[in-house]
C-alpha cells in the first residue's frame, strides 16, 4: 500500500505545503507621539495609565523631558526619543555634546526604561537646511556615543518629512530620494542604517498631499474602499487602494533605486487634524479624523503589509497623543493655521472611539486558523492519496 510512488507523491504535497503563502505578517506596533504639554494637559505621571486605556504600547517623545522619561521606569512602553533639531548642529561638531544629552536622557533610565530609538532630529532638513551636512556626523556621534557607554541595544537614526525627502512619488514605483543641494546624504545614511540594523524614519501625513495635490481623491486618502477608489501603478502592475500604502511603497521604491532594499522602515508621524482654525482647511474634521485613524488602525493589524513590502512597516506613530491649546502647527508644512491632531483632548479627555491594540492575538488565532485549515485540507489530500 505504501510505495515509492505514493512516498514521492506525499514528498510533493510537503513541498508544497512549505510553498503555502504566509498572506499576513506580525502586524506593526502602533504609537503615539507626545510633545511639549499644554499647561492644560494631565500631568505627566497619568501618561502610563491613560496608554495603558488606550491599549498603546509605544511612546514617541518630541524633545523629551527627563522627568517624561521616568515615568515609564519598570513599564512595558518603549520610547522613542526624538533630539530636536537646533541641538543637531552642535551634536555634529562636539562629541561631548552626544554624551551630555545621553547623560540626562537615556543613562539615568536606562533598560529601566524601555528606551528602543533615537531619532537625531525630526524633519531636520525642513527646519535648517543650510546644516543639511551636520545630519550624518550628529548621527555617528550619537551612535559612537552610545556604545561608549556600552549600550547596544538603541539605535539611531532621523526621521524625514515625506515631501522633502521624496521626488516624484506617483506612481510609488517612479519615487526617488530628494538629496538636499550639495550634500551627499542618503547614501552614507542608508549604509549607516545597515550597518547598524537601524531603521528609516519617516513622517507620512495622507492628509497633507491630498491637500496638495487636487487630483487624489478624499476617500483613498481616509482608507475608504469603494469599487472605484483606486490607483494603478503601470510599471510594477499593482493596485493602490490608500493614499498611506502608495506613500510607503514610494519610500521602498526610492530605497531600492538607491540600492537599499531591506531597511525596515518606521513611520515617525502620521495623523488627521480633528479641527483647524485656516477656514480653508474644511477637511480637517473630527469625522473625517476617526475615519482616517480608524482605517489606518484597521490597515494595519490586519498585517498585509503594502504592494511592495509584505511585511510592512515596523512601528507607526500617530500624531498626536494630545492636542495642543494653541498655536500648534504641522510640523511638516508651513502654514501657520492651529490644528489639533491629539487623539485626545488637551485636558486628556477622549475625543473618538478607537481600539488601538495592535491586537496580536487576534492576528494569531486568524492567522494560524487559517493556517491549520489549509493544512488540514491538504493533509487529508495526502492521506487519500496514500490509501489508493
Ligand atoms: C510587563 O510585561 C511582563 C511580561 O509580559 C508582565 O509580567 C508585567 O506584569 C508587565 N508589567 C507591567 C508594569 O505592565
Ligand atoms: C563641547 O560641548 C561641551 C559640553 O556641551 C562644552 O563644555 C564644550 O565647550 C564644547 N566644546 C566646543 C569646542 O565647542
Ligand atoms: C544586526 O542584526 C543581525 C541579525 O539580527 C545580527 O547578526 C548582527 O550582529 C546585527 N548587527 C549589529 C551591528 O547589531
Ligand atoms: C475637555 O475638553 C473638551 C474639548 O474642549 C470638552 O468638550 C470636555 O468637556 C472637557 N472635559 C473636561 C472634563 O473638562
């Protein structure tokens, strides 16, 4: 009953269950990001427990403040810590510098604290792009620093806005890296990012190239998906039914034209304004705001990742934990309208309905029934097989 033929046959079936596509992939963590409080907003010790409310496990911090820093001491949230950008020049000239800022951010804290990233800068090359040339020294210095200190564990890199960085992002597959004139950045920057198994950091705001570009329409920008709502990228053949999706798979498609395919990427920034006080901006609403987080939280617990990158993004930080009082701007554009991104209110009271659990072990019972269903029909195919 059981001979070479049926043994070769039950080999083939192996052979092919080891081929079964894996459709979904650990779903990236999700943050948020938190700067300087308003005098309105809770006190920074309530932070931990209103993550904890919000099932977010991540925490991003704009020029972070020490005393932020220790609240998280023996927590499970990881930190991002983000050096802003007027120290960068400095930081690039004076190693002594690095070692000061790590002496009052990181070594009292840390692995107490769960400090994972540093980001030298954000949107750096928005804010001073006459010291483009300082990025890459700054972020050796940091680096060399930390393992000065014996720490081996967080890595370095800076965050980029969207539009500086990227040149020509439709379709995704025509996307190239921007350099800033003169300075030969990029490059070094990814052979860096490799050499460190660090990541590139970058700020996608759907919401601010559909403001620039009249021809997206709002529901591929908010993750709505109707029959009609797609993008078709001619050269690599694939579909884009979000705004979010295309804007990454410009950042992977730049990385590969620059010879870089498999630096994994983290989103630093990303959000829709709940309100703003530019009368044009009719766009920015508390509606469309749930619906965007909403689809995006959706989009990306469901680990499908992008086209062009299955697995997806590593980790993505929403913009912003609260929102701020007054005068707060994009940090991405130049417009000097007020917008309030929090996913709370600046008292910290909640403003949408939103689980932000990246929901592992929902992904696991989905993911692996699929799995064990598969595998059970095929091995029942084999086990006829080797009764006939
Ligand atoms: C952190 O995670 C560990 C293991 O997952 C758990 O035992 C511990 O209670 C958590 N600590 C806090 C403060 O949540
Ligand atoms: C370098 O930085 C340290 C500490 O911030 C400062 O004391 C020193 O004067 C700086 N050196 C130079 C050459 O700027
Ligand atoms: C990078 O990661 C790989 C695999 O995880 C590891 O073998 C290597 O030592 C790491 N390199 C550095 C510089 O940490
Ligand atoms: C917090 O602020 C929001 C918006 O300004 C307001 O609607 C809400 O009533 C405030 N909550 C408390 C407890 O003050």
């Amino acid at each position: 009953m059981f001979n070479n033929h049926h043994y070769f046959i039950a080999l083939l079936f192996l052979f092919f269950l080891s081929l079964i596509p894996r459709s979904t992939s650990l779903p990236p963590c999700i943050g948020l990001t938190y700067s300087a409080p308003t005098t309105s907003a809770p006190p920074p010790d309530t932070l931990p427990a209103q993550l904890s409310t919000l099932k977010i496990n991540s925490l991003r911090l704009e020029d972070p403040d020490p005393t932020v820093i220790r609240t998280f001491l023996y927590t499970n949230v990881t930190l991002f810590l983000t050096v802003p950008n007027y120290l960068v020049p400095t930081m690039a000239s004076n190693r002594s510098s690095t070692l000061r800022w790590l002496y009052t951010h990181v070594v009292p804290f840390y692995p107490r604290a769960r400090i994972t990233t540093i980001s030298v800068g954000n949107a750096f090359l928005d804010s001073y792009p006459q010291s483009a040339s300082s990025l890459l020294p700054a972020i050796t210095n940091l680096h060399l620093s930390l393992r000065d200190l014996g720490i081996r564990k967080i890595t370095v890199s800076t965050s980029f806005s969207f539009v500086t960085a990227i040149s020509a992002p439709f379709p995704p597959s025509s996307a190239q890296f921007q350099e800033p004139p003169g300075v030969n950045l990029i490059g070094p920057l990814l052979q860096f990012l490799r050499d460190t198994n660090s990541s590139f950091l970058i700020n996608v705001y759907p919401y601010n190239l559909y403001r620039l570009k009249s021809e997206i329409p709002l529901g591929i920008a908010l993750f709505q998906e109707h029959p009609f709502n797609f993008r078709d990228d001619l050269v690599t053949g694939v579909r884009y039914r979000n705004l979010f999706d295309m804007m990454i798979d410009a950042v992977v498609s730049a990385m590969a034209v620059a010879g870089y395919e498999s630096i994994p990427i983290i989103v630093t920034e990303t959000g829709w304004p709940s309100a703003s006080t530019a009368a044009n901006e009719v766009e920015a609403n508390p509606v469309y705001a749930e619906i965007y987080l909403k689809g995006l939280v959706k989009h990306l617990r469901s680990g499908i990742g992008t086209p062009l990158l299955k697995d997806g993004v590593k980790e993505v930080y929403v913009y912003e934990m609260f929102d701020k009082k007054e005068g707060s701007t994009s940090t991405t554009t130049a417009t000097s309208s007020a917008r309030s991104w929090g996913v709370l209110y600046a008292n910290g009271s909640t403003k949408y309905s939103i689980d932000f659990s990246s929901s592992i072990s929902n992904y696991l019972l989905e993911g692996s029934w699929i799995n064990v269903a598969l595998r059970v029909l095929l091995s029942s195919f084999l086990v006829l097989f080797l009764w006939i």
